[in-house]
C-alpha cells in the first residue's frame, strides 16, 4: 500500500475554500432565482458539500476506501441534490428544477475556470488546488454582478437601508429606511425634509380615526381631508402634504410632526426633526423597507454624532 503525506494546514486550507465556493455558490443561486433561505441553511448545505470533499480528500490518499465512489457522477449529482434541499426545503418541483439549473449552471462555469488555473499555475502532477478555488470563488462573483448585478444589489441592501425609529406620545416604532435621492418632498409650513413612512408600520403611533381617512385618501377620495378635524388629539401635529411621482400629479399625503427620530443609532438634532408622511401602501414589493428616507437627513445624523458614520446615497424611488 502507497504511503502519502498529509499536510493538515493545506488541507484546512483546501477545505476553507472549498466551503467558501459551495456557500457563495448556494447564495448567488438564492439571490438570482428569489428563492427564500436563510443563512443558517446556506451555512448547512454548504456544510454538507465540504463534508463530501473531505471524504473525497481522505478517500483519495487511501485513507477510507471507494475512492472511485466518491467522484462517481451519480455520487455528485446526489450530493449536490442534498445540498439545494437542505437549502432550500421546502421546495416544489418547478422552483426545484430551477435552481438546479442554475445551480449546476454557475457551478459548472465557476468550477471549470477555477480548474484551468489550478493546472496552468500549477506544475505538472501538483496542480495548484486551492488557487484554483479562489479564481472559482471570484468567478462566482463575476458571473452573478455581470449577469444579474447581485453583488451590486447585495452592498446597496447594507449600505443604503438604515434603522428607523419614530418616537410620539412616548410610543416608539422601529422599521427600515431606504435612503432614497429621489425625495425631495417638504413641509409646506416649515420646509422641514419629509419621511415617507408605510401606514402599516405606524399603527402603534397613529389614532385608529386616521387610518381609514389615510386609506381613503390613498384612493382619490380627496373629500376625506374634511374628516381631519375629527382628530382633535392631533391637530397641532397634522399636515397635508403635497407631491407628485410617476403617474400621478397633484397627490396628497397626510404627515404628522413626531417627537423625535433616530436614524440608524443617532437621534437628529431639533433644528432638522422631520416631517412623517403616510404612505397608504406598500413602498417595497418583497418588504424589504417601509419608509424612503431623504439623504439630507443622514448628513443630519452625522452632524450629531459629531463626524460619525455618514451613508451613501441610493438611486431614487417613486412614491
């Protein structure tokens, strides 16, 4: 029997970019299908290739036996399988044949590239493995930006939506902001920045009276701002604010003057307290935000946090 010498730390090193390649992989997937999972699952099926590769590795140096097992087609495709459903689960068939797809589709490119540059910066019989798992790994990369902009859109997700906290009548709600170039609205009486902020997300500040006055008025019902006196515990509070977006001119929004606000984890100064408009629907269609937040505002929480983390600014967003 062949004696082989094992290097543990270019093992661990062969096995860290191997889980790389499969949670990267498993990720892009998700990202580009819009297939829900969550990191822990990520972290599991990835777990599950690298344990296969780990077999593969002891099997190859004689250390367990079938060897040829271990990189039999059928094997990979199998163990590839376990992977998307301990991803993915539960998933139907349709859903399942697509990611698949694109599973095997990036995996294939990603792992081809990262194959020729094990071999051409290797020498002949050591082929550079864990070289050729990274140039896999920024492959996988590259694929996902050029064809779908996933890297792109997954920096934009971080960066540009901040922590949102409203605070009136010693009640406090929390939510999402997308900071948003594209909202320039001000208060008509004070020129305040406004917040756009989802009716959904206000339910715990705002008067059960203004809701359905809100939703009216969400509908072209514009006679409903008549029903605003009929808030008497908010009359120094309420605004009538109007905007225009795409497809629709001269709109109205109800706002209201708030006690404080925090964006991120900096309360603004009093001298930029803004102004909250309810938006009667949803802003995002996947929720992945409920109030557009004018960049204006992130220079204000700057300001009181005395040079603190400043964000960047986003693309604009319709109302």
């Amino acid at each position: 029997m062949p004696e082989y010498t094992v290097y543990v730390d270019v093992w661990l090193l062969r096995l860290g970019c191997n889980f790389i390649f499969e949670y990267l992989l498993l990720w892009a997937t998700a990202t580009i299908t819009h297939t829900k999972t969550k990191p822990l699952r990520l972290l599991l099926g990835s777990l599950v290739g690298t344990f296969h590769y780990f077999l593969y590795l002891l099997a190859s140096t004689g250390l367990l036996p079938y060897y040829g097992l271990m990189r039999f087609l059928p094997i990979v495709v199998l163990v590839s399988l376990v992977m998307i459903f301990v991803t993915f689960y539960p998933i139907g068939w349709k859903s399942l044949l697509k990611v698949a797809a694109y599973f095997y589709g990036i995996g294939f490119i990603a792992a081809g590239m990262g194959m020729a540059a094990a071999y051409l910066l290797g020498r002949p019989g050591a082929p550079q493995f864990a070289i050729g798992t990274m140039i896999s790994v920024l492959a996988i990369l590259l694929i996902a930006e050029i064809g779908w902009g996933i890297v792109h859109e997954t920096i934009v997700d971080r960066v540009y939506r901040i922590p949102l906290a409203i605070l009136c009548d010693d009640q406090e709600v929390r939510t999402t902001a997308l900071v948003d170039t594209g909202n320039h609205l001000k208060d008509p009486l004070n020129r305040h920045p406004v917040i756009i902020v989802e009716n959904a997300a206000l339910q715990e500040l705002l008067p059960s009276d203004l809701t359905s006055i809100i939703l009216d008025l969400g509908e072209g019902k514009v006679e409903a701002i008549d029903q605003l006196s009929r808030i008497t515990e908010w009359q120094t509070r309420l605004r009538i604010i109007p905007y225009s977006s795409i497809g629709k001119n001269n709109g109205l929004l109800i706002g209201f003057r708030p006690d404080r606000v925090k964006i991120g984890g900096h309360y603004l100064p009093e001298h930029l307290q803004p102004t909250i408009a309810v938006h009667p629907y949803r802003l995002s269609p996947d929720g992945d935000y409920m109030a557009l937040l004018p960049p204006i505002l992130l220079e204000g929480t700057a300001e009181s946090s005395k040079g603190g983390e400043a964000h960047a600014k986003t693309t604009s967003t319709d109302i």
